[in-house]
C-alpha cells in the first residue's frame, strides 16, 4: 500500500484502527482485512483474503445481501451504501453477533486496478449499542408504566381507576386503540368494559364490535392472555390463523395487536388489548414491561376494590351513628350539618340525636368521642345509645347513665373520653323553655332577637374519665327570635394553611351576623365558614357536627 499523507503508511493506520475495516473487489472478494476482523468475528486476516464477503453473514441472508453488494458496485446505489446498518455476522466459531455495517465505494482502492471498483466497509459490535438502546427502550416503558400507576392513585374508586387505565396507558406507550376486557370469572368469560381510540385514529369497526363480544378462555388475543397469564402478541393481525375478528381488523386496518392480563395474585382481573394501525415490532422488553405492569395494576386496583367496600361499611356505620331525619317540633325549627373529617378517618366521632320525651318534651344530645375509626365509633354507638334509653327530664341523669356505661366499656385500650352536651326542650306558650347540661364540651351559643350572641352554661368534666361526675344543670327560656346552637371542636379547631384555629370569638361573629332565628340559615354560615378556613389548608379537618335550634319570630 502507498504511504499515507503524513508519510505512514496506509496499512499502519488501519491496523490500528479498533473496528474492523474490510475491502472487497467487484466480485465480493476481500482484498484488505485490518486485523481488528480478530477481535470482532476470530477470524485472522489471512483465513478471509480472497474469500467471498458474505460469508461472514449467516447463510440465510447470503443471497439477498449478495445482491445488494453487486448491485452497489454496478450501479453506486444501494439502501446499505452510506448508511450505518446493523445486521448479524458470523463469528469464526459459528455462532451469530449483532454489527454495525457502513458501506462506501471507492474507485480505485490503492493497489486494486485502475479499472475496477471496491467496497470498503466498516464493521464494529453492535451488542454495546443494542444493550443501551434497549435499557432505555425499557426506562421508557417503565417510566410510561408509572404514569399509568400515578394516574390511577388519584382514583377515588375502581370504577374510575378502570375508566382511566386505557387512555393513560396508550397515550404513554404511543398505540392507536384499546380495549379493556372485563373478568366474569362465574360463567368464564370476559365482557367488553371499555373502548378508547387516539384522537387521530378511526377505529369505528373495532368500537362497535366490541361490545357486543364476549372471549372465553384461549379465545383470541384477550383468552390467549388469560390462559397463558402472560402477554400475548400478534405482530401481524391479518396474518395470525387465531384471528376472531378478521372483517374488524380488515375494516379499521389494524395491524399489530398485544393483550396482556390484569392479575391480583392468582385472580384475573382484567385483560387490556392494545392494537397500532401500523405493523410494529412487540420486543420482549415491552412484553415484560407489560406483564409487570399488569401485575401491579391488578393489585392497585384490588386494593381500590377493598377500599370500596370498606368505605361503603363505614358510610354505613356512620349512618346508623346519626338520625335519618331530624323530627318536627312544633314552635321550634331544626337545622343539622356533619361532616367527616380527614381521609384517613372512615368513621367519625361526632354524633347528635333528637328523640321525644313523655309530655311533648324532648331529648337533644351533641357529642364528640376521642379519636375516629372502629374503636371511636363503637364509643359513639354507646354514647348515643345509652343516652336514648336513659332519656329523662334531666339532662344531668342522663349523662351521668352515659358516663356509667363509658367506665364500664373501658377496656385495656386507650381512654376514649367523650365530650357532650344535652339539652332536654320544652315547648311553651311564648317559645321554648331549655335545661341544659355540659360535660367537657363546648358551651352552646344562642342569639336573641337583637342578634346577640353569646355562650351559656358551665362546661363541666369529659364523660368516661371518672365515677364521680358532677353536672351543673342551666335553665334558659328561649324567646321568639332566638336560636341556640350546638356544635362539636371540629368547628373552632378548623386550622387555616397557616395553623391557625378558626376559634370561638369568630365564630361568635358569625352566629351573630346569621338571619334572626333561622336554624338553616345560621348552620349555612357556620358550615361554609368553616370550610372557608379550610380552604387550601395542609392541615386535616376534624370532623364536626352542627345542630340548631330556633325559635321564629312573633307575627
């Protein structure tokens, strides 16, 4: 070879070059190997002079790129020539290796004939890049599965996790359709639950066939998913003998297809059915991406089912921890709002009753029991309960029958006091008369005519604490216009973004401020208050309870 331009010769610069560079001649021989070809394929340089170029490639792609090489030096056109093109080569010991190809023709090679042609190409292992290229093929997948999985933790039950999984999914992971195929695991088969197309995709076909199919297991691409519990593929719709749906593939002109199966443990929840418009290859990658995926999906939404029920339970419970209905009392107009507390809270501890007394009296009863969940509701259930079948003319006796009860519910638990107050309302010629006893709660507010408002009563010891309980009854006439108001800390413990408590002297103002004896008007305004307090704030409400009495004005 002639020495290069700096004075080295050619053949030392390409033999210290680290991809391998190889020269044919128009006939395909190989003319030049640098030694690099023993690194790459084990071959020496010598084992393929004169040797035809292609047999370096496996046999079956032999001919076809056979052509493509002559028809390059021909003609110097060629989809291979100038591009970089990976493709298998043969190592000497026979088994397969992914190479990176670059083709270019050069006319003459240095030592070949003036008249002729040659091919030079360099080769170098592609395995490097196709290990990279695929990790982050998978980091995409994985990423996209995580936008499906946050997607559905703001999912307040199932039923919506299932309505979004489909769009989520397929516009992370760039597919033109789906379908989601529902378990009904009693008669073993799955149901059409729902259909989701990109916005450019037209699949009318698909979306009417759909709902009206039903797959059995081992049926199509949904059953196949089932049977095997694993993702199943078909690269080519219209070529896969399995096909049910061949005049639908044909009519939207789908092309690839993939389904995988939503699992909660050993329970099929679900399949999805993911379909692209344009033939795609379905790596092994995604298969297991989407395996994984389904796996977890299963699990989220499982637990989001339990969620449910359980939420359901405790909304129940809750219920029967309340009246259904607050009763008429004639002269007198009634008002209520609870609200639960936190999240985290299923069931509150906040209660209020109002049950009628021999004599057209009647028992009024606010409480609020330490803490929420099972253990405060069941305190709750006592409290109410042992309120209703000891209900007296005595507001006292009536709360010290619940503090009994308390003292002996008290198990080995944490103490599970409660706060109440009780109110024992008889209808008179000009209003209501009230005798009122506090335990350890908030001092009800009242209002009279001139819109005054303050708090009366004496608040007394928490119920369930000690055996020796004393309660100091207060009497009070409510005249026409006035309105008395019961509520529970969830209203003055209200904590803004910035901690601070909504407190009594505010809402002192607004009792004060509300309509004139209107029970609906002022529980409104403390309600939406409170909640205006709460509005933006880190902090979890408690839960409260308001209750309003009123009596209206004379006419």
């Amino acid at each position: 070879m002639p020495e290069a331009t700096s004075g080295v010769p050619a053949a030392t610069l390409l033999a210290a070059l680290p991809d391998t560079v190889v020269v044919a001649d128009a006939g395909g021989r190989v003319t030049y190997v640098n030694p690099a070809v023993s690194r790459l394929l084990g071959y020496s340089p010598a084992d393929l002079l004169g040797r035809d170029l292609t047999e370096i490639m496996p046999s079956r792609f032999r001919t076809g790129h056979g052509g493509h090489i002559t028809r390059f030096l021909t003609t110097g056109q060629g989809e291979l020539v100038g591009n970089t093109t990976q493709l298998p080569a043969l190592h000497v010991d026979g088994h397969e290796i992914s190479i990176d190809v670059t083709l270019a023709r050069v006319e003459p090679f240095p030592g070949a004939s003036a008249a002729e042609s040659s091919i030079v190409g360099v080769l170098r292992d592609a395995s490097t890049t196709i290990l990279l290229e695929r990790q982050l093929q998978v980091s995409r997948y994985l990423a996209a599965t995580l936008r499906v999985t946050a997607a559905l933790t703001e999912a307040r039950d199932a039923d919506v996790a299932f309505a979004q999984l489909l769009p989520t999914l397929c516009t992370a992971l760039d597919w033109d359709a789906a379908l989601l195929w529902q378990a009904d695991t009693e008669h073993g088969r799955l149901l059409h639950a729902a259909t989701w197309a990109a916005p450019d995709a037209d699949v009318p076909a698909l979306a009417t066939d759909a709902p009206t199919r039903v797959f059995h297991r081992g049926e199509g691409l949904p059953g196949r998913a089932w049977l095997h519990r694993a993702p199943v593929v078909a690269e080519e719709l219209a070529a896969d003998p399995r096909l049910v749906r061949r005049e639908v593939v044909r009519a939207d002109g789908l092309s690839t297809g993939v389904a995988f199966p939503v699992l909660s443990g050993d329970s099929l929840l679900a399949v999805c059915e993911l379909f692209s418009t344009t033939q795609r290859p379905v790596p092994p990658e995604l298969l297991e991406v989407l395996g994984h995926a389904g796996r977890q999906i299963g699990q989220f939404l499982a637990r989001l089912r339990a969620e449910s029920v359980v939420r359901e339970l405790a909304e129940t419970l809750q219920r029967s921890l309340l009246p259904s209905h607050l009763p008429t009392i004639p002269g007198v107009e009634l008002a209520a709002h609870y609200r639960a507390g936190g999240e985290a809270a299923l069931v509150g501890g906040d209660t209020y009753d109002v049950m009628p007394l021999p004599g057209g009296r009647w028992m009024v009863l606010i409480a609020d029991v330490c803490g929420t969940g099972a253990e405060a509701a069941a305190v709750t259930a006592v409290t109410r309960h042992t309120a209703r079948a000891a209900a007296t003319d005595s507001p006292a006796e009536i709360l010290r029958a619940v503090n009994a009860a308390l003292l002996h519910e008290q198990g080995t638990g944490p103490l599970r006091f409660v706060t109440a107050c009780c109110l024992v309302l008889e209808p008179a010629a000009r209003g209501a008369r009230l005798r009122l006893g506090v335990a350890g709660h908030p001092l009800p507010l009242v209002t009279g005519p001139d819109g005054d408002a303050r708090a009366i009563g004496t608040a007394g010891r928490p119920l369930g604490i000690d055996g020796d309980l004393e309660v100091t009854e207060t009497v009070l006439d409510l005249a026409p216009g006035s309105t008395l108001v019961l509520y529970t800390d969830g209203v003055t413990e209200a904590r803004d973004d910035a901690g601070r408590q909504f407190g009594e002297d505010a809402l002192l103002r607004v009792v004060a401020g509300a309509p004139v004896a209107d029970a609906e008007a002022v529980v409104a305004a403390v309600s939406a208050a409170v909640e205006s307090q709460l509005a933006g704030s880190r902090h979890e409400p408690d839960d409260l309870a308001v209750l309003a009495l009123a009596v209206p004005a004379a006419r």
